[in-house]
C-alpha cells in the first residue's frame, strides 16, 4: 500500500526552498461551464472547478450536486440506476434516489398533511431547478439555484421553495453552501433546513466498506450521555456506532448494515473520510446554542443504507417560524484534504489527525502533528509569550497543499519566552487564513533546563 505518511514527510520538511514557489505558481483560476453531457451522465451540467475540486450541479434532478472531488477522487454516491433520468412531480411520486446533495424540510414526520414522512415533496426534491451562473472570476465561481414551489396538496410543506448558492474559491478546496428556504404561501410555517449528502462507501469492484468513516464533535453535556448520540433506527448495539473514539469525537464505521443516528453536536463540523485512500470530505457550519432543532436536538444525522452502498452525511439547521413571503438561509462551507483519519477536529484552515506535540530538547524542540490542510500555501510555526504576542521572525514555514497530508516532523529553536506554538496557515499569497492547531507549553521549561 503507497505510504502517505512517507509522501507527506518529504513533502512537509525536504523540499521546502523548490515547493512553495511551485505550490504559488501552481494556483490554478476558477471557471464555470455548463456541460450538454457531462460524464455521460445525460443531464446538463454546471461544472465549477479550480484545478483543485471539481463540482458538478445538475439542476434538473432537484438541483442536486452529483460530485465533490479533490484530485479527481470521488466523495459522492450516484446511483448508476437512474444516471440520465428525469420525473415528473405529482400527486403519486415516489422517490428516485439519485444520489448526490439535496435539501429537504425537517422534520420528516410532518412533511405530509395529517402526519408521516414519506414520499419526500417531490417539487422540492427532483423537480427542475432554475440555474444562473452569478461569478465567474479568476478568484470565483458560483452559481444559484431556485426550486419550484411546492404546489402538491398533500404535503404540509406546501408553498415552500428553496434557493442555493454554491462558491469555489481560487487555491482552496472550500465550497461556501448558501441553502435558503422560503415560504411563498399565505401562513406562518414552522421548518429547519436539513441538507443530506450521499456518499461513497466502497472503491470500484471492492466490497471494502470498512474503509469508510464519519466523524463528529460530541457535546460535552449531550443529553444522549458520553456518546453524544442517540440510534433513530437500526440496532442500538450495532458496531458501527462508534462513540468516544478520541476525546469529545465519536464516529461511524460503514459496515453495509441499516441504521441511523442523530447527535446534539454543538462543534460545527462532521467529516467523512475514505481512510484506505486518505480523503476527508468536511462540513462546517455555524451551531445556534438557544436555536430548537429537529429530532430531538439533532444537528447532525449519518444514515447508512443497508441496500444501495451509501452512506449519508447530514446537518439541520434549527427550527426557524417563516411568515408569508419570508426567507431563512442557513450557510455551510464544505472542504476536503488529504488525511486519512480520524479526524479530531475540523477547523476553517484543515483537519487535525494528530494533534501537535511539543517535545523539549537539549538546545531546542521537536514538533509533530498530522493534518490535511484546505488551502495551497504555506503553514508557520509560530511562537507567543505569555500575553499572546507574536515572537517575530522566530518560526520555521512548511509549503502546503490540500492535495498532500501534512505531515510535521521537525526540531525548531524555541524562543526562551515562549508559552504557546501555533500552526498558522496562509494562503498562495500569503494571507493569514487561520490556525491549524495549537499547543501552550508550561512555564516550568525554562526553569528545568
């Protein structure tokens, strides 16, 4: 098996001088293109790439997003049995799963009138989607979507409608997910916006579901006790369930078997990881703490399906009241990198794998940690004093790329005044995007050597 971890080493520390400068030239524009027949698919697709990620919007089925690569490694679930079709909404629909990104009103059990939660309302799910492109720039691409309004008499989520947005940015793998509901009826309605992600579970001709990983922050005073979660259906026992994995993180292992859970996860983030290849897929999203949330307080769901080889990756926005004629737009921002997981945090610069450790020598330091980063460009180390001041200049820098686990492995000279040692990540052109991770380091170093 290619050993990444040997790949992300030489990467992080052997190549510095030559990689940064390559990693900068390498930033590739944005573009958007609407494509007859992408893929051989059948549909007509709005394609946004950056030489990084690929999307690919298909308005027509719901305005679903049927793919997420990083590099051309595939995260979303197609179903092959329905590539190329299309249906027409009505009173008897049923539901063809497609595959990909949607969004549906929560809760489910009150999307049909007198109660019960299936067919999904199928305007809003499979009915054509207008599509505009609204940027197309060097630096970004997005497009916006619109639903038909939900016009069946059965559905108690009649009169609603949904608007997306979606944009990629130049040199990162970030997708911002702008999901608006809007209620064009004549009464106050009361729903969360609930966006569900199929996902793939198994590599080409391989049964390997194993592989496959959703991770997620547990709340530490969750009402479902230490695990953060509650089983919605499926075995209670099941050893996919896997709570506490690492501390305040709990996680599903796909394992072809039926079942669902939900958990009060007020972090902001769930990733899925394919861990033979070394992909993860992130969502972050902003969590209400006084917000009500469907399911009970579930603001965030994995479904495994026990049939079709998927698994889904979803997140719900509180419970929103909506008066005629208003709106309510719930954000995400989707990433991926290179890290094979777990995963134990997700923040706006990559994910944490190893989390840094700070070891002191002789004469100066040895750092490691493990992570996928979201952006080309160049991770600093970073040492502050005791007020949280920068020690300028003090810092070795490492080229990056979210196409390349980041793997830290190095002995630094350590300021004597340094109480903290952050990992600060920034951009091809050198903007600061954010702090990849960080480690305080006690005040009774200097007095031991």
């Amino acid at each position: 098996m290619y050993n990444h971890l040997l790949h992300s080493t030489i990467f992080a520390l052997c190549c510095l001088p030559l990689l940064l400068g390559t990693v900068r030239a390498e930033t590739e524009p944005c573009s958007v293109a609407t494509v007859e027949d992408y893929a051989g698919w059948a549909w007509k697709s709005w394609v946004i790439k950056n030489g990084l990620i690929t999307l690919a919007v298909v308005p027509e089925i719901g305005g679903r997003v049927m793919q997420y690569d990083l590099d051309g490694h595939p995260s979303i679930y197609l179903n092959p049995a329905e590539i190329g079709k299309t249906y027409s909404p009505s009173e008897h629909s049923g539901w063809p799963n497609y595959g990909g990104y949607k969004t549906w009103p929560a809760p489910q059990n009150r999307w049909l009138v007198g109660g019960g939660g299936w067919p999904p309302p199928p305007n809003l799910d499979f009915g054509t989607y207008s599509c505009q492109i609204v940027t197309d720039t060097p630096e970004s691409s997005s497009v916006k979507l619109e639903s038909p309004v939900e016009i069946l008499s059965k559905y108690a989520c009649q009169g609603l409608k949904f608007e997306r947005q979606l944009t990629i940015y130049r040199g990162s793998t970030r997708v911002k997910v702008e999901q608006t509901l809007v209620n064009t009826g004549s009464q106050k309605v009361n729903w969360s916006i609930w966006d569900v992600t199929q996902s793939i579970v198994n590599h080409s001709g391989e049964t390997d579901y194993d592989n496959f990983w959703v991770y997620f922050p547990v709340r530490a005073d969750s009402e479902f006790g230490k695990a953060g979660y509650y089983v919605m259906s499926g075995d209670k026992d099941d050893p996919q369930w896997k709570s506490d994995i690492a501390l305040g993180v709990s996680a599903v292992q796909y394992l072809h078997h039926g079942g669902k859970i939900g958990a009060d996860s007020d972090g902001g983030w769930i990733c899925y990881v394919d861990r033979k290849d070394g992909y993860a897929y992130a969502k972050r999203f902003a969590y209400f703490k006084e917000g009500t949330y469907p399911d009970n307080g579930a603001s965030v769901e994995v479904y495994t399906s026990p049939g079709l080889p998927y698994l889904e990756v979803e997140v719900l926005s509180p419970l929103v009241d909506l008066a005629p004629e208003e709106s309510y737009t719930f954000v995400e921002d989707w990433y991926a990198a290179r890290c094979e997981g777990p995963i134990l945090e997700v923040n706006n610069a990559g994910v944490i794998r190893k989390r840094i450790t700070v070891e002191t020598l002789q004469d100066s330091i040895r750092v490691n940690g493990i992570y996928g980063v979201f952006y080309q460009g160049e991770i600093k180390v970073v040492f502050k004093n005791v007020n949280e001041e920068e020690i300028i200049d003090s810092g070795k820098s490492y080229p990056v790329s979210p196409s390349v686990q980041f793997l830290l492995d190095d002995n630094c000279s350590m300021p004597q005044e340094t109480r903290q040692v952050e990992l600060q990540l920034c951009d091809a052109l050198g903007k600061f995007v954010g702090t990849l991770d960080s480690n305080l380091i006690s005040e009774q170093r200097g007095k031991d050597k």
